[in-house]
C-alpha cells in the first residue's frame, strides 16, 4: 500500500516534519541578527535617528505583512491544501515568530547592557565580580599569556555599581593565570574593550596585580572534574610530541599546545611551530574535526551502555536514565564546545524517546535540538562549530544510504559505507567550510577512509584513560600510550596527504562560494541520478526487445561473485576427489551433479 507525502515523513526513522520548521527557526534567526545589526549599529554611530529607525521597522512590517497577504491570496487561489499542510504552514510561521521575538530579546539585552553601552564609547577601567565559565588555555595573542570566558554578575565605573550579565572573553598574563579556576567566582579589576575576534563582543584583560582575587571555590563537581582533566594531562606528559598534542584533543576536545600550564613541566615542552604546522596539516588533509570532540564520543558511549544495560535484560526507563546519565558525565568531562551542545541535546532527546516508548528518529531528533537550542541561544545560529556538527549528522542521516546503494556495486560493502559516510558528510559540511576558509579539501575521503580503522579504538582508550589516570596513574599511562599510537597513525597521514598546497582547490569566498559548492554538489548528484535512470531504462528497453522470459542480471556485485566462486570451488573439487564412485551406476556422471 502507497503512502502520501505525509506518511513517508512519518515512517520509522524518516519523520522529516520537523525539518522545515528547523530551517524556518535557523534562518528566522540570522535575519533578525542581521536586521538588528543594520538597525542598531548605524544608529550608535549617529547615521540614524529614532525617526529612521521606526520608518525602518515600520517599513519591514508592512512588507511582511504584503507577503503573507499575497501568499495566502495566491495559496487560496492557485492550491487547495491539506490539513496536513494547514497544520506545517502554522507551525513554521508561530517557529519563525518565535526565533524573530527570541534573537531580537537577546541582542537587545546585550546591546543595552551597561558594560556593552560602555565598551562602545571606548577602552574602560572597572572593578567586577564574575565566574570563570571555560577552561585556562594559552591565549590567541601575544598581548596575554591565557584566556578563558567569564560571565559578569556586577561592574562599577567610576565609582557607580551597576548590575550585568555580560559575558566577557578574558585575558591574563603571569601570576594571574594560576590564581583562575573553572567555575569559581572572583573579583576582577581590569579594562573593558571591544573584542574584535572570537564569539565574545567584550574583552576583559587583568591588571597585572591583584586583577582576580578568589571569592568562592569551584563547587565539588567541578573539582573533581579538574583534577580528572590534570591527571589526565599528566598521564600524556611522557608520550612522544604527537601524541602530547593530539591524543587530548581526541579525547576532550583540547590540543595538549593549547593547554595552559602553570609549572614546568614535559608539556610546555611541544614545540609551537610543530603544532601550527600539524593543525595546517590536518586541515588541509580534511580530517580537522578529529582535534575536536565530535558526535562520535557520545556515539561509542551510548553503544556502550545500551549493550551493557541489554545483557543485564533492563527496563527502557532504566536504559534511558543510563544513557541520559552517560551523556552529561560526558559532556561535563569535555572542554565547552557548540559541538559538544549540540550532540548532548540531540543525545537527551534520542534517551527521551527510549523513555517512551518510540524508536529513536534521527532527523527528528536532529531538527529538535535545532530549534530548542537556537530559541534558547540564538547567539549559536551564526557559530561555525554548531552549523558544521549539525550539517556534518544532517548529511549522514539523509546522504549516506543512497551513496553507499551506488558504491556497493563496485566496491565492498564495509568500504563503500565508510566512502558514503565520508563523501556524505563533506558534501553537507562543505559550504559552511567554504565560509571559514575557501578551499576545498581534495584528499579528504582517502585521509578518512586511512584513518577510521584507529578512530573508535584511540577515542575509547582515551576515554578509559581519562576515567582511571586520577586513581591509578599506571594504567592511565598505559592507556594513553596506546591511543598515542592510533594518533601516530593520523599524523603520518595528515604529513601525508597535507604537505602540500595542491591538496586544497582554492574557492570563492564568502556567501558568494558557499552557493557555487551548493550548486556544484547539485549539478552533480542531477548528473549521477541521470546516468542511473539511463542506464535503468536501457536495461528495461533491452528486455522488452528480447526473446521472451526474464533476462539475465547480474544480483550480487563483483566481489560477492568473487567470493562464492572462491568458496565453492574447493568444495566442488573436494567432491570430485573425496567422494568420487566409479561404480557402473554413476559411470559417466559429473560428481558435483551427483546426490551425495
């Protein structure tokens, strides 16, 4: 029986009717980030007044709503629709509605908060009181010795005390440095200045002393998880240079050079040099996101307890509390990353699910987490990280079958799922890549397809070797060592396929070469499905101008007849040799033919 359009959507794992109103949710945002900055930073600098301002808004309002009133005329007109679609068109315009009213509420308050209203008039000296929110690592410039992100509760300018939420990209230098925890409160004093890179507006740099003085610990959770992550540190200290970088940010998402460290020690020993020129490597080789902590750690972890929890024959409720718990041990072991966000509500709601009842829905699940987490930060609709991870799952859920269905007729089946899985999240994740930097990787499927046999294996070690460094150092050690050796094997290919310049196709930049990749990519798949239809209808055309019965077709690809070939011979001629009878009755008969 044929299902309508709304059917498929609904069929096991392919609910899609979530995707346009996470489309709708995503774009509503930039639109209103990019509004709010055309509306209001002209205006700070005097171009406009708040007459221009209300004719602006006043303006778009009333072509909004000639839009909607055009599209329901023509909607009533020209097609007739569904409730089904009465239903989606609802629920994309209260989505849109939503995420506009959100982006808007959030950039204002920024925009108005008194550290931002006072960063625009320039360079501040002030005293606050705030939390550190991120780790210590080595800062991005040369003015500073680390960096980390801190959210402000209070500042006093001159003397005035005034209340904030800002958050500020913080930087110190020296003895300052050892004095900032994760998670604890402190007393600032430094100046205020517009931030001109990163994800922060305001940067925050300490005065030499006394610029952060403790007011309250790290709660208990967060010290643990710091002596967990310095053990950790301490059990890579003794492994070979590659290994210092790379097994960390395998592991949790941190590059061991990009680790603060406070004493001397084998660490601060990396060479700086060789670890740009490792990243450049990896970047042009296109194997980049595994510096970062991906969806595949929650992947293997969740695989993890749902085998164990269905040997131990446990109720659903008892699997998802299992997994949910594992997802935020996880993400709270983890350095903050948008990946990390997007993969742990993804991962809760995929437990939620398991709760219920339901099969868990990938693009379901997918389109949720878009759409709660852009309306709660809407900040993260114009982060790279989250976009990549999101393009990267999104590519995987819808790509991957298709792509593999066509690979496994010239190759084997576990080669031509890791090609499809590769090829199929680089072609979502390209034009958010070609916004970041215009080149496309050319050697990024073979670099994956080398290095995905030692991925789950020095992922997982890294893991357990997080998880007993803090108690048994020697096993820690041991650990690491052993996930240094899967790292060795992405960094030979990295120098490998990335020593050269003509690894990367050099692109147009800007929006301007994210739409040119879309349109290749499109052009592309048009010309492989084209070329497939052909060669169907040849087939089907053949058949009908030949002699009459079915025609002969090939149903196993060429290395499945291979492999039968190869296993039934020797039985053949083991039947010829072992269990020949030469009497009169079976005189003249082929053995394989015989009944044994």
């Amino acid at each position: 029986m044929r299902m309508d359009g709304c059917g498929r959507r609904e069929q096991g794992s392919r609910d899609w009717r979530m995707l346009p109103v996470a489309l709708t949710v995503w774009a509503a945002a930039l639109g209103t980030r990019w509004l709010f900055a055309a509306v209001m930073e002209p205006a700070a600098d005097g171009w406009w007044t708040d007459v221009g301002i209300g004719w602006v808004l006043a303006a778009g309002a009333f072509g909004a709503a000639a839009g909607v009133g055009a599209g329901i005329a023509v909607v009533r007109g020209w097609w007739r629709p569904t409730r089904a679609a009465v239903w989606m068109m609802t629920m994309v315009c209260c989505a849109a509605l939503t995420a506009c009213v959100s982006t808007w509420c959030s950039n204002a308050i920024v925009w108005h908060d008194p550290v931002s209203v006072r960063v625009r008039d320039g360079p501040v000296h002030a005293v606050m009181q705030g939390t550190v929110r991120a780790p210590v690592t080595v800062a991005d410039t040369f003015e500073a010795d680390c960096q980390s992100e801190a959210r402000l509760t209070q500042v006093t300018i001159d003397g005035v005390s005034m209340g904030t939420s800002a958050a500020v990209r913080l930087y110190a230098s020296g003895a300052q440095c050892a004095v900032l925890e994760r998670d604890a409160r402190y007393r600032l004093s430094g100046h205020l200045s517009a931030n001109e890179f990163g994800g922060q507006r305001v940067r925050l740099t300490l005065d030499d002393a006394h610029g952060a003085r403790l007011v309250s610990s790290p709660p208990l959770g967060g010290r643990i998880v710091a002596h967990m992550q310095e053990a950790f540190f301490a059990a890579t200290d003794d492994l070979s240079e590659q290994a210092r970088v790379l097994v960390p940010g395998l592991t949790i998402g941190v590059l061991g050079s990009e680790r603060y460290v406070v004493r001397s020690s084998a660490a601060s020993d990396i060479d700086a040099t060789y670890a740009g020129q490792l990243e450049e490597r990896f970047r042009r080789s296109g194997i980049m996101h595994l510096m970062a902590v991906s969806g595949g750690h929650f992947v293997l972890v969740a695989a993890l307890v749902r085998r164990l929890c269905a040997r131990l024959l446990a109720h659903r409720y008892v699997v998802a509390t299992a997994t949910a718990g594992a997802y935020l041990g996880l993400s709270a072991l983890m350095f903050p990353s948008d990946s990390v966000t997007r993969a742990l509500t993804m991962g809760c709601l995929t437990a939620a699910a398991t709760a219920a009842g339901r099969r868990p829905q990938a693009m379901s699940a997918l389109c949720w987490t878009v759409v709660i987490v852009i309306v709660a930060r809407p900040d993260m609709a114009a982060s790279y990280g989250f976009a990549l991870s999101c393009a990267a799952v999104f590519g995987i859920i819808t790509c991957t079958g298709a792509i593999a269905a066509r690979l496994e007729r010239f190759l084997p089946a576990i080669v031509a799922e890791a090609v499809a899985l590769t090829v199929a999240a680089q072609c979502c994740t390209l034009p958010v890549q070609i916004l970041m930097e215009p080149a496309v990787p050319l050697m990024s499927v073979p670099a994956n397809l080398i290095v995905t046999p030692v991925v789950g294996t020095a992922t997982m070690t890294g893991l357990v070797c997080l998880l007993t460094a803090w108690c048994c150092p020697p096993v820690g050690g041991a650990l690491a060592w052993v996930a240094g050796w899967g790292t060795k094997v992405m960094e030979c290919c990295a120098m490998w396929l990335g020593g050269d310049d003509r690894m990367t196709l050099p692109w147009a930049d800007g929006v301007t070469g994210a739409v040119s990749v879309l349109g290749a990519e499109a052009a592309i798949a048009a010309l492989v499905t084209a070329v497939d239809r052909l060669r169907t209808d040849g087939r089907r055309l053949q058949a009908r101008t030949d002699e009459p019965g079915e025609p002969w077709q090939a149903m196993r690809n060429r290395y499945e007849r291979i492999g039968l070939w190869i296993n039934q011979t020797p039985k053949v001629f083991g039947s010829w040799e072992d269990q020949a009878d030469h009497s009169s009755d079976n005189r003249g008969k082929c053995p394989a033919m015989r009944r044994d």
